[in-house]
C-alpha cells in the first residue's frame, strides 16, 4: 500500500469528491417520498400477514382446547 502525504491525500479526496454526482433537492425530496410510501405498503402487508397467521395459530390452538 502506497503511502502518500497528508496534503496529497487531501487533493485525492476533493479531486473525488468533485467526480460524485451530488442530487439536486427536488430529486432527494423523491426519492424521500418513494421510500417512505414503500415502507407503508410494505408495513400494511406486513400487518395483514400477520394478522392471518395469528388468526389462523389461535384457529388451531383453539382445536386443541375441545
């Protein structure tokens, strides 16, 4: 591993830090807003499937009980 100078070091992260592709607000504000109506399907599906196996544990649990 090539060791190199604090100051060179320092270039190399701003001469990468200039290739990075920086979103704009209104892609970011989007982007934001996809990820939080995905995390609410998913918890709504998520609550349902719940919701079915443990009405269909406490179904059979229930069978057990007669």
């Amino acid at each position: 591993m090539a060791r190199v100078s604090p100051g060179e070091f320092i270039r190399q992260v701003r001469a990468e830090t200039a290739k990075v592709h920086w979103p704009t607000r209104k892609e970011t504000v989007a982007t934001a807003i996809m990820v939080i109506i995905m995390t609410l399907l998913l918890a709504f599906f998520f609550f349902g499937i719940d919701a079915v196996f443990s009405t269909l544990v406490k179904y059979l649990l229930s069978l057990l009980s007669k």
